[in-house]
C-alpha cells in the first residue's frame, strides 16, 4: 500500500514538473498590436502619445502615424493624445490591428469625459487672457491677483503650453485673446501625458500668429 502511496506521488510530481513551466510560458505570450492614428482627412499624426489605461508609454507613433507593441497584459481602454488634433479614446478588445481617427471636436464640447474642454476665443471684449478663461472651465480657478489653479491649490500652477512648446507664466499672460484660436485645458489622468510637468493640470493655447 505504501509503494503504491509513493508510486502515485512521483507520478504527481512527473506531471507537476511539466505542467507549471507550461502554463508560466503561455502567460509570458505578448500579443502583437497595430496602431495607425490618422486626422480627420485619413493623414497620418506622427509623435502623437499613446495611453494604455491612463498610463502613457514612453515610444510615440512614427512618422507614418503607426505604433507598434508586443502586449503582455491587457488593456481596457487606449486613449491616443496629439497637441496639434486633439485626442480620442478607444475600448480594446484584443484586436491586432486598430484604425483610431482623431477628428475635430465642437466648440465648447467636452473631448474627454469632463477632464478636457476646448473652446475658440478671438474675443476682443477681453483685456487680458485671465479675463477671458475665467468661468470658461469647470474646476479652473483664476485668483484676483492672476493666480491660476486646476486643482485647487493656488500655490501649485499649472503647466502652460503656447503653440506647442510650454512657456512661462510671463509668456502665457501676455497672449492677446483676440489672437487665440483654441485653448484647451486638460486635467486629472489627461494631464499625466506630460508627466510630473502636468501633475497640476495643462492649459493648452493655440494662437492664429
């Protein structure tokens, strides 16, 4: 009885042996997944960021607007951000390929859930910039002194981007609204595709100069 106890044992351990570095190799499959980010004329956006459930990865889509990765987890949702055309959220569902076309938004419509809102200006009534984005933004808060806050600590500004390239609160005050063509503020997990810079929230101005 006992050789047979022991013979079944060494049976288990002979299965065990070969079924563990199985299944640990096929939870070590990558899944190839394509990318193709195109505008709203079907042209590709190259440098745009990628976003695997709010989490940006370091590489950006190539000069054709494609973005190639090996998955080894997956993710719910991928969200692709381009300074220039905006940014556009899609659901994975373990495609191998995705098309993600990023077209205009409305004015005053929400892009992304109620994180990010885009609106134009060329509004000369303003003196200044503060003037003008002040009750614009939900959660966005301008001090009498000119003291901007996303997140409600005014000691903590946010990051500020002029036409592609961020500047500093001295460049941004001088903007004359009646040259701004978009502003876009973003906000929450939106602002992390800029980092520790946008912990503070990002506002984004894009001029007609």
């Amino acid at each position: 009885m006992k050789q047979h106890t022991v013979f079944k044992g060494i049976v288990i351990l002979f299965l065990l042996a070969f079924t563990v570095p199985t299944v640990a190799q096929e939870s070590k499959k990558a899944s190839k997944l394509t990318l193709v980010v195109t505008d709203a004329n079907n042209q590709p956006i190259p440098g745009a960021s990628v976003l695997f459930d709010n989490k940006k990865y370091p590489r950006t889509t190539n000069s054709n607007g494609i973005f190639k990765i090996k998955l080894r987890a997956f993710p719910k949702e991928i969200s692709i951000f381009s300074a220039l055309h905006g940014i556009k959220k899609v659901k994975y569902e373990g495609q191998k390929k995705i098309r993600i076309k990023i077209t205009p938004n409305k004015v005053g419509a929400d892009i992304v859930a109620s994180n990010q809102r885009e609106f134009t200006a060329g509004a000369i009534q303003y003196r200044n910039i503060y003037d003008y984005l002040r009750g614009k933004v939900s959660g966005l808060r301008i001090t009498t002194d000119n003291v901007i806050s996303i997140r409600g600590d005014q000691n903590r500004e946010p990051l500020f981007i002029l036409n592609g390239s961020p500047v500093g609160k001295t460049s941004f005050g001088a903007i004359v609204p009646s040259t701004i063509k978009t502003i876009t503020v973003l906000k929450g997990p939106e602002a992390s595709i800029y980092g520790i810079r946008g912990m503070n929230g990002v506002i984004m101005v894009r001029t007609m100069l």
